[in-house]
C-alpha cells in the first residue's frame, strides 16, 4: 500500500509460492518500484513485475450537497410533524388567511391610476432632477403659463382638423374651425352639488386670459379681413408680435423665402390646443372633470356643427391613461376564464380510475391553497400600507401557476412512495425529496413579481 506516488519500502512486495506446487521457489530480489504521477489515486494496480498486487490510497471526493443535504433532512423532519399533527396545518392557515384578509378594507376604491407612479421607482434620478428644474423655472398656470417651463405633463386636450380641400388657409374652412373653437370653449362640467365648472375657470392663462388654442387662429378671430396668403413660416409677425407657427401648422408646402422666413403657401393641417391648469389639490381635479366632460360630449358636438369642411380627431392628457384602465377591464373576464381553465385542468388531470390513487381532491386543496397565499399575501401588503396598482392585478394568475406546478411535483413524489410506509413516513420522504426544489423555485418567481409590480408600481 503506498501514495501520493512515493517509493516502497524494501517490504512491500514479498514472492510467493504457486498453489499446489512442492518445489521451493527461488527468492525473488526486491526493489523499489518508483510509481508513476499518472498512478496516483487509483483503485488497484497489477505490479510491473513478480506477483503481487498493489493498491493505491483512494482520494477524498468533493462533496456537492453542502447545503442540499441538511435542507432535505430539516424538510423531512417537517414533514414528519405535518404527518403528526395535521389538522394544525390544516387550520392554523386558514386562521391566519382570515385575519390578514381582513386588511382588503384598506382596499383604495375609485382612486384615480398615475402611470408614472405605477411604472417608475420612488427614488429615481429623473424624479430628483425634475424637483431640481421645478426648483429653478417655476411655473404660474393662473397669470404667466409657458408650456416651455413646464417639467411635467400639463392637461390639455388637443383638436387636430384637417382639411378636406387643399389647405386650411382659406375663409370658409377657418370658419368651421372657428366654430368649432368656440364649442369646446362653451364647455361646462355640472358637479353633484350644482356648481359648474366653465372653461375660463380651469384653463391656463396668460395675464388673466386664457391662452389661445391656436395663434394663427386667433389672430384671424381677431382680425377676419387677414390676408392669408402672406404668412409666412415658421414666424409670423402680422401686428409687432411674432407667433411661432411650426407647432399648431402641419401639412405645409412652402413657397419664396422672406427673410429668415419663407411664404406658406398651403397647410392641410391645424392643431388646437387647450391647456388647463396643473396645480396639485382641487383645481387639478377640476381640470380633469373638465377634460373627461370633453370626451364624453366631443362626438356630441361634432354632430351638432356638421362639419363639412374638414376632419377632427381628439386627445387629452387622460386618454392614454383612460384607455389602459379600459383595457385592463376588458382583460379581467379572461382572467376568470383562464382561472376556471387552470382549475378543472389540475383536478381532472389528478383523476384516476383506481378509488385508492385518486387524487382529486388533493388537487382540489392545493387549489384552494393558492387562494388562501393570495388573500393573505394582498391582505399582509395593504396592511403594512403598499399601495395596489393595476399592474399587480395579474399575481393571482401567477401564484396560481407555481401552486398548481409545485402540487403536481408533490403528489408525483407522493405516488412514488411505499404504500407499506405510514402517512408521517410518506409525507416525509416526500418532503425531503421535493421541498428544496420548490423552496428555491418559489424564492425565484417571488422575487421576479416582487421586483416587477410591487417595487416599480409602489
């Protein structure tokens, strides 16, 4: 017996006499035997020469199951208590599904959705650079409002018109558009307490008017004798005052420069914009009664002017944010149907046959399981004060996918079992068999949806 490829003593390797043979053998030299690197951590080896056999020291293994080993035992132990006491693990969680469930009073109700709260961080660096800017270019929507020191999204609402003829820049089509302008202006939202909220009243102003829709717009309002065929573009300077036109003119051909400008010759396009006031409390509120009344009478009022002349289409700020809540409402009927599909696909697919590997209701429990971790878990955050957006609204569908996978898993091991075992070794053998493989895929998908929808969302 040797190792780590030293030379044998002079004893090592001693002769031996063949079986069933009377003569004496002659004694046989002994040297050392110098064993090659290669030979090291073998098993057994024949010698070179003479007929003994030589065995090598075999090396440690590595051991891979550091951590995986005394998990699977602490598993096992506990499955061996649920065997033992079942009905505390049967009652103790639905106990505790009562009592955090309870925390869906904190449920918010009619609360208004913000898609930036919804889908970025608190502490982001956009959020401290906007309170940087806002700090130094303040902004007064009631007397001075610029669209320019604005750092976030104002509410407007946006008319685009389009001309069915060659360009806007014409009497009859301005008009229309005119007519049109002084509708929405006519606007008025009546509150539950009778009240009303006028245009003039939520609107952003400029030393105590209300900013025009469109420059161009106003200056042909003001002054209908205009000549529309000397504007020029972008800017245009009909009384001292320059107007700034590439913004609220679109579909322009162009004609003779004049200056830095050139002639606008046609436009096919002219958009008209209505800016209200963005302050935060009550008259943000009003402003966004205001633009919802909007877009519940604009079909109304385009009916009533029976436009000929030209084309409309409409935006708000809110009509992003209104189409996402919609959508998600039409998207929660699928939801329910695709809960009831997952649902009769784990129980029937449990079915059998035999009365005795029948696991229906085994499936059915573990259904019910993946409720009770939804109640409890919406219930534990709403306690503890995180705010529920929409984009959560999707965790029941995936908790109930990994619930559903992790209970075909156990009752597959389960099945595997000896049926001569009792309930606390079969529960037991499972748990030390499967526990370790679920534990850290459920670590994973939580920390996935947690990261996604609470922490973005929140």
């Amino acid at each position: 017996r040797f190792g780590s490829g030293r030379a044998m003593g002079p004893d090592t390797c001693s002769a031996r006499k063949p079986a069933g043979s009377g003569r004496e053998q002659p004694e046989l030299k002994q040297t050392p035997l110098e064993l090659p690197p290669e030979t090291v951590g073998c098993g057994e080896m024949s010698a070179p020469s003479g007929g003994c056999r030589l065995t090598c020291r075999p090396e440690p293994h590595c051991h891979t199951d550091c951590l995986e080993a005394p998990l699977s035992r602490a598993f096992g132990k506990l499955g061996w208590v649920v065997g033992s006491h079942p009905w505390i693990f049967l009652l103790v969680p639905i106990a505790l599904t009562a009592i955090l469930g309870t925390g869906f009073i904190y449920l918010p109700k009619d609360k208004e959705e913000n898609l930036e709260e919804q889908y970025s961080p608190i502490g982001s660096p956009a959020k401290a650079e906007r309170r940087f800017v806002q700090g130094h270019f303040t902004a007064n929507d009631s007397y001075h409002f610029s669209i320019s020191r604005k750092s976030t999204e104002v509410n407007f609402a946006c008319i685009l018109a389009v001309s069915n003829t060659t360009s806007v820049l014409e009497q009859e089509i301005l008009e229309e558009i005119s007519k049109l302008d002084a509708a929405i202006q006519d606007l008025y939202v009546t509150e539950e307490n009778r009240t009303q909220t006028r245009y003039d009243q939520v609107c952003a102003k400029y030393e105590n008017f209300c900013v025009p829709s469109n420059p161009l717009l106003a200056v042909w309002q003001r002054n209908k004798n205009l000549d529309l065929r000397n504007v020029t573009f972008p800017i245009f300077n009909p009384t001292g005052q320059p107007i700034y036109l590439a913004g609220t003119i679109g579909g322009t051909f162009l004609g003779m420069r004049m200056g830095k400008n050139q002639l606008l010759v046609r436009a096919k396009a002219m958009r008209l914009l209505y800016f209200l006031k963005t302050q935060d409390g009550e008259v943000n509120e009003h402003s966004k009664m205001w633009l919802i009344h909007f877009l519940n009478q604009f079909s109304n009022i385009e009916k009533s002017l029976a436009l000929k002349k030209i084309q409309v289409v409409y935006f708000t700020s809110l009509s992003r944010q209104l189409e996402f809540q919609a959508t998600s409402m039409t998207v929660i009927p699928l939801f329910h149907l695709a809960y009831l599909l997952i649902i009769l696909f784990a129980i029937i697919s449990c079915y059998r046959c035999d009365c005795v590997r029948n696991k229906m209701w085994t499936a059915a429990f573990g259904v019910i399981s993946a409720a009770l971790a939804v109640v409890s878990g919406f219930g534990l955050m709403l306690y503890m004060g995180v705010p529920f957006v929409i984009i959560v609204a999707n965790s029941p569908f995936l908790i109930l996918g990994v619930g559903v996978d992790d209970m075909f898993i156990m009752i597959s091991a389960w099945q595997k079992t000896s049926l001569m075992d009792n309930i606390k070794q079969r529960l037991s053998s499972v748990y030390s068999k499967v526990a370790v493989s679920i534990t850290i895929t459920t670590i994973t998908n939580d920390s996935f949806t947690n990261q996604s929808n609470t922490i973005v969302g929140h």
